[in-house]
C-alpha cells in the first residue's frame, strides 16, 4: 500500500452514465471490456438510453396484487418475411397494498401492450410508431377491456372449430362499437380495427415460463424475462402463499394470526402516525379493549376470590378464567405492538424478534384455548350439580377443580407445543420485511388441523350440552312436584328461568367462530387489500375475555349480590383511607 495506486482499470473512468454501476470483466487481461449495470430507467453499454416509462393506473377495476404486462413488437413483413411473427417480451411486477400505480420501464421498441390480470387482458398502449424515451400515462379500464370470445359469441359459434370460428370474428368488431380488442384463450388475440374489422394475430396463452430451462425460480414460479432472446432482467411470478426474489420462501400453515392480517398494511420505516387507518384503528380498538379486559377482569377477581363464591368448584374456574382473560388481552396487546414495531424496522434484533415469535404465538394461542375450557367446567360442574341435587358433594367439587385445572393447563400445553418448535424468522428483501412463519411437514399440519377443531369444537359442545341438560332435568324434577302442566309447559318454564345460561354459552360460540372461520381461511400469508372483515373477526374472538364480569356475574343473583357485596366494602374501605 502506498498514497498513490498505479493500478489501472476502465472502471476509475466515469464509463457508466446515469448513475450506472461499471463492473470489469477482467483488470488482467483488457482494460476496455466492461459491463454497465444501469438504474431502472436507462439502458445500453453505458447507461446512455433512457428507457420508456409507462405508468399504469385502475379505473373501475380492483387493484391486483401483481400484474403481468405483455410488450408486443410487430415486424416488417419485408424485413422478416421468413418469421414475421410478432416479438413478445412478458414483465411482471408486485403491486403494494398502499400503492394504486405501477411503473414499468422497457428499453425495447413495441407497439402494442397489453396488462393481464389472472385471465383477462387489456389493451393499455397502441402506437404505430415506437417513440423511443417517452412517459406514457395509461391505466386498465373497462373501455379497454379484451373479452373472451364466450362474452361476444353464442355458444353454436363458439364450438366450431379455431379455423371456421376465426371467420366470424369480425362480427364481433361490426357487432360493438366500443369493443378495443378479444380474444379466445387459444391461439388469437384480436385487435378492431377503425374499419370495425378483426385484425388477429397468434398469441401463446400458455406460455411456459422457464427462461430457457435456467430453473432461476422455484416452487413451480413462473420466470418472466425482459428480452426474449438477450435478456438483462429475470423475474419470478411466485404461487399463491411463496415470496421472495426466487420464490423460495413458503408461508403456507400460517393459521390464525395478526401477521397474516395487518401485516401488508403496515408501512416499513415509517412512524405510527403515517401508517395505514387499519393499523391505527387496530391501535385504537386495542387499547379499549385492553382497558375494559383489564377493568373486567379485576372485578371479577375480587368479587369470585371471596368465600361464598368459593363454595363451588365453578366458581373456581371462574376466578381462574378470569386471570387467564387478563393474561390474554395483555399478550394480545404485545402481540399487536411487537408486529408493527419489527414490520417497521424499530426493533431490528434478530434474537428479540425470534423470542417473541416463537413465544407469543404460542402463549396467545394456549390463553385463548385454556379459558374456553375453564368457561366449558363451569358448564359442566353446573349441570352436575343439578344431576345430584343433594347428593353433589361440594367439597369433591372444590379439590376436583384444582385438579382439572391443573391438567387442563398441561394437557393443553402439551398439546400446543408443537407451534413454538416450528416457528421461524424469514427476511423478506424484497418487501424489506421480516416476518414470523410457521413451516409444517404434511403429518404436524393434520395433526394442527384437529387440534385447532378439537380446542374449539369440545368445549363448545360441552356448554351447549350442559346448558341444554340443565333445563331438561329441572323440568323433570318440577313435573314431578306439578303434576298440573305438561312436560312441555315445564320445559318452556325453565327455558324462561335459566335462559341466561343457555345466551351465555350461545354469545360465547358465537363469539368464538370467527377464530376458527380465519384459522381455515388463511392457508397461507396473504392479506386482501380491505381486510376489514377479517380484522374485525379477529378482534371478535378476544371480546369472550373481556366480558366475564358480564357474562358470569350479571346473569347469576348469588354472584351479583357478592359483586354488590364486594364493590360496596371497597369503596368504604377507600373513603376511610382518603377522608
């Protein structure tokens, strides 16, 4: 080393223009030979052309979550009279969920191009002459729509064979007025002409996107290239529930999660108040709920770890379920904050964010899992206790209850352990994101599968059960006391009587199904651009755990009249200590 380099390379020359990057091919054997990687925008040796600029927009058509353009470039049939086919070159790009525009640039001439979302096509630019580093605004629209043959055409038409059914194309262009262009998912696609004649040429519907067998893509991909035959751009159109650059990454088992929801809709790198009004409202819905649960909960507390409440084991169960539901609200809160904060980059450690992914999930689902069980006991040890009458043995029932709860909170660990060893960070960059992603072999993913049904299902049908139970079995024992009524008039009798234990089993399904509905909905991370209905089901399934004061007090005289006796002891034990 020394304060002056003699070495010599073509690259300590400004050779790259446009801000291009210069990368020699070999210092030792040319110092001319040298390969320009150009910005987006610009092209050739040096970077010096400016590429085309078209900036697409929708009008009247749901935005997609990528788009497919299709550049084609007709020839002159004197210069190419042995293949004047026409050139196709096929581009694609992700469309974000905050974004309503997209921008594609292209170095080579075309006049026609044509955007494809899933199945159908439209015709965005036509030109006859290509104009060489321009701006073209244009936007997908229904005026520029390209029909199937199938809207345009009766069915005796359309089952003739391509040949014999090309014939009558030009009926269509005659036929309406406004029609830009169609096609047949065939062989054709077909442009109207100003003398509303057919003008059709071939077009691969089913391409095979390999870029010449380079298997660049995985998982099945589709391999887009920006020149058909000297290509500088590769990309990869991924199956629903892949991502990455190459399609590598997989998010399928996502199941019932905050991530897969709101995660598209937060903004990296930007602070709370620009972020998206899903993420602010969620904020906003989620304090309150955390101030009722929290509010809730320790009312219910206080008033269930008195004696009188203590007298069965039901009322055990309840005072358990109501630590459980503060818990809940709590790590739901954390969950929310430690989602936007790692989506925009404020925490950035790896091992952090490992912790709480394979934590959260896992203490979250096991909460919400454990309460409707302990909801499910009360249910349970109150039809027993109508079973037996004076023969329930009340001191059983109180060391019973700690035993199952016990084993409810083993069992269900236990059986939920297999999420938290699956759990993985996955570093997205090309959406700059990190996200935490479950991978399931085949055989854990059935076994995900029962375990989320029988978590739900069981206890479900242990309240409905057990609600229906009670009101058969008074009604038996009064019938026998009134011989006057039918069996009929006394079951209506105490369907009146104890209606609210069958509503508070109901609003607790009720409550509960949306949870299930998103865990099989979601087979893998993909938001919609509106996740409103699924957000707002997600937040449902946390209001069981805000509502036990509501649910189990309110509807019980000998519960509400300790929670009056207790409210009534801690505000004359606050006026002493304050006056």
């Amino acid at each position: 080393m020394s304060s002056r380099c003699f070495l010599k390379s073509i690259c300590q020359n400004n050779t790259c223009m446009n801000r291009g990057l210069c990368v020699p091919y070999n210092d030792r054997i040319s110092f001319t030979n040298f390969t320009c990687i150009c910005q987006d925008g610009f092209s050739g040796k040096r970077c010096e052309h400016k590429d085309v600029k078209i900036d697409i927009s929708f009008i009247d058509v749901p935005i997609p979550q990528s788009l497919l353009v299709h550049f084609i470039t007709v020839r002159d049939y004197k210069l190419y009279s042995v293949d004047p086919a026409p050139v196709r070159a096929t581009m694609f790009k992700k469309i974000g969920f905050d974004q309503d525009t997209v921008t594609f640039f292209m170095s080579l001439p075309f006049h026609l191009v044509f955007a494809q979302i899933e199945t159908k096509f439209y015709l965005i630019v036509l030109q006859h002459n290509y104009t060489a580093s321009v701006i073209i605004a244009t936007e997908v629209a229904r005026p520029t729509y390209c029909p199937h043959i199938q809207e345009l055409f009766n069915e005796s038409i359309i089952n003739y064979p391509v040949l014999h059914r090309a014939k009558y194309y030009h009926l269509a262009c005659m036929k309406h007025s406004n029609l830009v262009c169609f096609q047949d998912s065939e062989i054709f696609m077909c442009l109207c002409t100003e003398e509303r004649h057919a003008n059709c040429f071939h077009f691969d519907f089913n391409m095979t996107y390999n870029c010449r067998g380079s298997k660049i893509c995985q998982n099945e991909a589709q391999c887009f290239q920006d020149n058909p035959t000297c290509p500088t751009k590769t990309m990869c159109v991924c199956r629903e529930c892949f991502y990455g650059t190459q399609c590598q990454f997989t998010t399928q088992q996502f199941g019932l999660s905050l991530d897969a929801i709101l995660g598209y809709k937060i903004r990296p790198h930007l602070s709370i108040i620009r972020q998206s009004i899903y993420v602010k409202i969620s904020i906003i819905v989620a304090s309150i709920m955390f101030c009722v649960g929290l509010i809730s909960g320790i009312l219910s507390i206080l008033t269930f770890q008195s004696k009188p409440c203590q007298k069965f084991g039901c009322g055990f169960y309840i005072l358990v379920s109501a630590i459980t539901s503060i818990l809940t609200i709590t790590v739901f809160n954390l969950k929310l904050w430690f989602l936007i904060l790692s989506q925009t980059s404020t925490i950035t450690s790896h091992g952090f964010l490992l912790i709480s992914c394979i934590l959260i999930e896992f203490i979250l689902r096991f909460l919400l899992a454990i309460t409707d069980w302990f909801h499910a006991c009360v249910a349970v040890e109150r039809l027993f206790t109508v079973i037996l009458d004076i023969n329930f043995n009340v001191a059983k029932s109180r060391k019973m209850s700690k035993l199952v709860v016990f084993g409810i909170l083993l069992c269900t660990s236990v059986s939920l352990l297999h999420d938290p060893i699956h759990r993985r960070l996955i570093d997205d960059e090309e959406e700059q994101r990190t996200w935490c992603l479950i991978n399931f072999k085949p055989s854990v993913e059935i076994y995900n599968s029962f375990i989320n049904i029988f978590h739900f299902i069981v206890p479900f049908s242990l309240k409905v059960i057990s609600a229906i139970g009670i009101i058969i079995c008074i009604a038996k024992k009064r019938a026998f006391v009134n011989q006057n009524n039918s069996h009929t008039q006394h079951i209506k009798e105490q369907f009146r009587n104890h209606k609210h234990m069958i509503t508070s089993a109901s609003f607790l399904v009720i409550l509960a199904l949306p949870r299930l509905i998103i865990s099989f909905s979601f087979g893998c991370m993909k938001a919609a651009r509106n996740p409103s209905l699924f957000l707002l089901g997600y937040f449902v399934s946390f209001i069981p755990s805000l509502l036990t004061i509501f649910i189990f007090v309110s509807t019980s005289k000998t519960y509400g009249q300790e929670f009056k006796s207790m409210t009534r002891r801690k505000w004359v034990a606050f006026r002493r200590r304050f006056n």
